[in-house]
C-alpha cells in the first residue's frame, strides 16, 4: 500500500464507512422486524400440525403485526409446541381467553400466527402463559372436498345434458309440450277458460260484496232502532221505579199493595161460596134430573174412549 494515494484512501475509506452504514441499518431494520430492541414478553400454544409455520413468521392481533414465531418444538406424536414473542405494549388487549390459529399473508403468502380476541372480563395474558389454539384446515383437505364437488357437479352436468338432448328431441312430457304445437293449444285453451272462469268469479265477488254492504246497512239500521227501544224501555223502567203509572204505583204503593192482595183473598172466598152453590144444586130437586144426565154422558164417553183404544 506504498504506493496508494491519497485520493485513492479517501475512496477506500468512503466505501468502508458507506458499508458500514448499510451493515448498521439492516442490523437495525431486521431487528425492528424480529422485535429485538423493543420489549416483548413470551407466550406458548400447542397444536396437532403448525401447517407449514416456521420460526420468524409473523404474529398477527386483530389484523395488525404484533410479535414473531420464536421456537416451534415436536412434544410427542401429537402435540407441537409454538413458543412466539408478542410486543409488551399490546399486553392489555390479549385476554387469558384468547386462541391461537394458523392463516396465510394473503391467498398463498407465508403462514401468520393469528390471535383471535378474547372476552372483555377475562383477565390479560402474562408472561409465559400457555393460550388455547384452533387446529388449522389443511390445504390438500380444501383440494379434497373441491374435488369431490367438481366430479359432483361433472356428473350433474352430464345428466343435464342428457335431459336437454331429450327435450329437444321431443321425449318427455316437457320435451312434447316443447315440440308437440297440439298440447301447446289445449295449454292455450285451458289459460283461456281459466281466464274466462276467474272473470265469472269477479262477478260473482261483486255481487256477494253488493250483498254484503246491503246486509250491513240493514243491520246497521236495526241496531239503531234497538239501540231507541232501549233508550224508550229505559224512561219506562225509570217511570216505573219512580212510581209513576198503575205498574209503578202497584209496585211502589204499599197500600194500593195491600188492597190487591185483599181483592185476591175475597175472590178466593167468593170462589169457595161458589163451590158451595154448585154443589147444592146438584142435590136441588129442580136440577137433579140435569146432573144426573151430565154425569151418563159423561160415563158414556169414557166407555167409548176405552173401547176405541181397545180396538185400536
């Protein structure tokens, strides 16, 4: 380096000192990506297949960046461990309740741990804490099922087929209302005939309607002379309870009262006195002979009435 000038140096130190520069922004880039100067806390799920999550991939909150895979680890046959760092400054919305999954950074980006939000009166999650998990759906399984529904639709599709072949072709019922023009005129003719039915019916909907109104007009005045018969038996029941009138006064009139109830008791003697001179003319030689024929007449009857329902 003798013979180095110093321009040469100068150009030497620059590229040193510009390397060095993007060496200490990528040092403080990847470590703003990985999390490294801010301050995280750790939390642990497990799962029956991460589905392709690696360590370094993102951890997703409510759709926003918030921590890194730190270390995915095989607990045995059936569990796989996840351990990942979450930023301190989100601590607060993470809930104990809260479950982790595994999505995708868009249609066919890297794999993303998601952490679903979790109840408002669940407690926060703290440091080291183990959080519940949801299994992921596996791509070759989405493949499976959308196979299986494009070999149902093929079959659906090739039956359709067959069914349009055949109706172009005039086989079927559908296929000879298509071709057959006999059908489509009796169609025509039993659309005409319904049309025809249905005027008749609106006729008849008028009339039953006309019918209707007039009987409601009818009952309409009939309540109304009921509604005056009751205002009119109304005053008359007032009238009576009043006293006023014979009715009024044989019901509120003590003494008018007690002289019916008299009347009735002499027309009750009078009757007895009656029954006493009725019975005296019979044994009257004056009127004797014509009781006696009252009462031959009247056995002579009885007689006949027993002997018509004998026969009978």
């Amino acid at each position: 380096m003798k013979n180095a000038t110093p321009a040469f140096k100068a150009r030497l130190g620059m590229f040193i000192a510009v390397g060095l520069a993007i060496f200490v922004i990528l040092i403080f880039y990847i470590g703003k990506q990985q999390h490294l100067f801010n301050p995280v806390f750790k939390v642990t799920t497990n799962f029956q297949n991460v589905s392709g999550l690696l360590v370094g991939n993102n951890v997703r909150y409510s759709g926003i960046n918030v921590g890194i895979v730190d270390n995915i680890a095989i607990i045995n046959d059936s569990t796989v461990q996840v351990s990942f760092l979450v930023r301190r400054d989100v601590q607060d919305f993470i809930k104990a309740d809260s479950k982790a999954g595994i999505g995708s950074d868009g249609i066919i980006g890297d794999r993303v741990l998601i952490i679903t939000q979790g109840t408002t009166a669940a407690p926060t999650v703290q440091d080291g804490q183990h959080i519940l998990s949801k299994e992921p759906i596996e791509t070759d399984v989405i493949m499976a099922s959308l196979q299986a529904s494009a070999a149902s639709a093929e079959i659906i599709t090739n039956q359709l087929s067959e069914i349009m072949i055949n109706v172009n072709s005039g086989e079927g019922t559908v296929g000879r209302m298509i071709k057959d023009e006999t059908i489509a005129d009796n169609i025509a003719q039993t659309i005409d005939n319904f049309k025809k039915s249905s005027e008749d019916f609106d006729e008849i909907i008028d009339v039953t309607q006309q019918n209707l109104f007039e009987f409601m007009e009818k009952l309409q005045e009939t309540a109304a002379k009921t509604e005056i018969a009751s205002q009119e038996l109304g005053e008359i029941m007032t009238k009576i309870n009043s006293g006023e009138g014979t009715i009024g006064a044989l019901i509120n009139d003590t003494t008018m009262a007690a002289n019916l109830n008299e009347t009735i008791i002499n027309l009750r003697s009078s009757s007895h006195s009656l029954d006493q001179n009725m019975e005296a003319l019979k044994h009257n030689f004056l009127f004797r002979r014509y009781f006696r024929r009252l009462e031959r007449e009247k056995r002579r009857e009885e007689e006949q009435r027993i002997k018509d329902e004998e026969g009978g």
